[in-house]
C-alpha cells in the first residue's frame, strides 16, 4: 500500500508542471496538429491506425506522458528510447527495471529470476513498487513527463495507472508473431556498452491475407562483438510462453485503453529504417526529428 501511495503521491505532486516547451527550444517545434480524422491521412499505412492527437491545451505545463504496449520482441524498447530522446521525456521500462533489481542481488533476486526467466509476469506489488520508486526518483531531478514500456500489463495495473495520471497516448505496436519470435532469438546485448542488437534477418512471405515483412538485422559494431550476451528469457520455450502470457493478459489492457480512445495501433511495416519515420508522422512528431 505504501507503494501505491508514492506512485500516487508521484502523479499528484508539482513534478507534473515542467513547462512543454522544455522539450526544445522552440515550442511550437511540437507540431500536435488539431487533424479532425487522422485515420485518413493519405500518408500513413492503411494498418496504422490512430488515436485523436494530443491537444497542446490538455498538455498545459507538462510533457508527454506516453506508454507502449506490444509483444516480447516487437521494438517497445527500441522506438520509446529514440522518442525519449527525441521529446526529452524519460524513457522507463519495467523490464529494465526488473533486469536492475535481478542484477542488484537484493533480496527479490531468486524469486524474481525465477519468475522472468519461466516467461511469468511479476506481481503487480512488486512491479508497483520498483515503478513508484523510479518515479519518485524523477519527480527530485523535476521529470514532468514519461514514455512508459512494458507497463501496465494487466488490467489492474491499467486501472492503477489511469487512477493517477491523465495519459496522452497508448502506442499499440504490432508484429506478426513468426517475426516476434525470430526478433526475441536474434537480440543481443552489448554487455559493456549496453547497446541492443539483432542479429535476425527476417524476410516473411506474405501469405493468406498477411503482408509480408522484410527487417534487416541490426548488427553491432566490431569492437561489441566479443561482448554480446542473450537475455536468459529469449530463449524459443520461454518466448512462446511470454507470447500465451501477453495475449491472455496483456491483450485486455489493449482493450483497456481502445474503449477510452487513447489508443494508438501502429503495425510495424518493416525494419527501424521504415518504421521511424512512419510512427514519426502517426504521433504528430516528425517535424522535431529534422530539426
Ligand atoms: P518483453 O520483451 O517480454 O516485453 P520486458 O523487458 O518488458 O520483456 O520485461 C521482462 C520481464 O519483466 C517480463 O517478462 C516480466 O517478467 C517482467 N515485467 C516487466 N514489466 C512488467 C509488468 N508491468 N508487470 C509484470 N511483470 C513485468
């Protein structure tokens, strides 16, 4: 309870009135245009599909408060740290979290191994309690705003959530599943800089109605060669389970959120190449990646 108490207190508190136009030097750079049926914009892939744009009113004082969704594997990770640097808003992941307090050898270490590694969700108390404190650590250095990843992941994480910030926006990024699984198999990670790699090379046929789908491994540099490590949950058994997991409690929170209008589904056409500028115009914020 106390946990939920700081996550509240965090939502609540002054940190909510950083100006929008910290984000860069000139606010009106964040073009968040008043487009009546965004759906229609020629533009755009006929698969994506999106929520009214944030109005600069409903913002006020405060940046983005954004989340992502999407399966193991899909990029959640990917596309919110290029945002997060793009708009100036922390980028913070649950999972990374988790990977943090695994690393820490706290006192949750074995029982939360035991749970990630089996493809499980942690329980919603300790996934609150680890976001609260990251929060609380924001909210001392004057973070406004934030692009949450992986969470929520259950409805009741959603209705916690929804009880103590007004979100913008739910990103719903999505990817055929034969891709999430090769995606989730091909990372890697640089153990000494920390960098994200692929070392996948999808090229899916279309088939029966299904687009196909062509994503270039992102390979790493040469002096991160020796250091690639793989996360001890991408292996083929417990990323099938994470997948059953995310459509048996995740896919509510999709719900969740569609039945508010605040989400935003954008299928992936493709490799980061494609993909960026496309989500880019989806969020209305393709004007601040030239400048
Ligand atoms: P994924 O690639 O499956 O999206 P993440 O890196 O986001 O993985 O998370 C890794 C693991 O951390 C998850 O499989 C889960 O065990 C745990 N985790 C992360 N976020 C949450 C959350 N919101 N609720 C419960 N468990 C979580």
């Amino acid at each position: 309870m106390a946990a939920l108490n700081r996550v509240i207190r965090a939502a609540y508190s002054p940190f909510t009135i950083r100006r929008l136009s910290d984000l860069v030097s000139d606010p009106a750079a964040i073009r968040i245009k008043s487009n009546p049926n965004p759906n229609t914009d020629p533009n755009l892939s006929p698969c994506t599909r999106m929520a009214p744009p944030v109005s600069r009113e409903k913002l006020g004082t405060r940046s983005v408060q954004w989340v992502f969704l999407g399966c193991p594997g899909v990029g959640k990770g990917t596309y919110a740290s290029r945002l997060s640097n793009l708009l100036g808003v922390p980028h913070i992941s649950t999972g990374d979290l988790v990977r943090d307090e695994l690393a820490s050898s706290g006192s949750l270490t074995k029982k939360l191994a035991e749970i990630v590694n089996n493809g499980q969700l942690v329980s919603d108390e300790i996934i609150i309690d680890l976001l609260s404190k990251r929060l609380e650590k924001g909210q001392t250095k004057g973070e406004t705003g934030f692009i949450l990843d992986g969470f929520p992941r259950t409805i009741r994480q959603a209705e916690i959530l929804e009880g103590v910030t007004d979100l913008d926006l739910v990103i719903n990024l999505k990817l055929r599943e034969d891709a999430l699984l090769a995606k989730c198999l091909g990372r890697r990670i640089c153990s000494q800089c920390g960098g994200n790699f692929n070392l996948a090379a999808i090229d899916f046929k279309g088939e029966n109605g299904r687009p196909g789908i062509c994503m270039p491994p992102l390979l790493p540099p040469p002096q991160c060669n020796s250091k690639l490590i793989t996360r001890p949950d991408d292996t083929e058994e417990v990323v099938k389970e994470r997948l059953r997991v995310y459509h048996r409690l995740c896919e509510p929170v999709e719900e969740f959120y569609r039945a508010r209008g605040k989400l935003l589904e954008f299928d992936l056409p493709g490799g980061i190449p494609e993909s960026w500028p496309k989500l880019l115009r989806a969020l209305h914020v393709e004007d601040l990646e030239n400048k």
